[in-house]
C-alpha cells in the first residue's frame, strides 16, 4: 500500500469513529429525579389552533431542589406523528420526568 492510500484510510477510520461518538452523545438521555411528586398543573388558557404546530401544555421541571412552571408552547408540527407531552411517572418514592416527544 502506498502512503497516500493508507492516510485516506486513517483518515476515513477516524471520521467514523467521530461520527460514532456524536450519534451516541447525542442518543444520551438525560434522567431527571425528583424527591416528590409536583404540584398541582396550573390552568393555562389554550391559543386557538395555529396551522402547522400543536400546544405542547405547560408543566413543572425539576430544578436545583425544587419544581419551577414551564408554560406552555408551540411544537412544529411532524407530519405522520403526534405529540406526546412530557409529564411525571412515579418510580418507587421518587417521580421520574418523561421528556415530551412525536411518537
């Protein structure tokens, strides 16, 4: 093999090993755990339908030891898809947060 040919494949060995590592980092799912279960959700006033986007509905996050309210947005709609809205799951004593997502 000539010097050139085996620079291309190092090269080439190397790309996908950063690709590999990009496509895991980005798979990571982030756990959030919370010690108690959140309050209650508070009303928000729905917006009438907007062409192309769902309401994703506001909700409470864990942070730094207590809950703080997230309001509620809009989510680009996908076509062929339906939002699901995160929300808490009770895990044993603790309540586990469960990202929103197009299923």
């Amino acid at each position: 093999m000539n010097k050139t040919f085996r620079l291309l494949i190092a090269n080439a060995v190397l790309i996908a090993a950063g690709a590999s590592a990009v496509a895991s980092a980005s798979a990571e799912e982030v756990i959030v755990i919370a010690p108690s279960a959140p309050p209650a959700v508070r009303y928000e006033a729905v917006p009438a339908p907007r062409v192309g986007y769902v309401w994703d509905h506001g909700h409470w996050r864990w942070d730094h030891g207590r809950y703080v309210w997230d309001a509620g947005h809009w989510q680009a709609e996908r076509v062929g898809y339906h939002w699901v809205p995160g929300h808490w799951v009770e895990h044993g004593p603790n309540y586990r947060w469960v990202e929103g997502h197009w299923a």
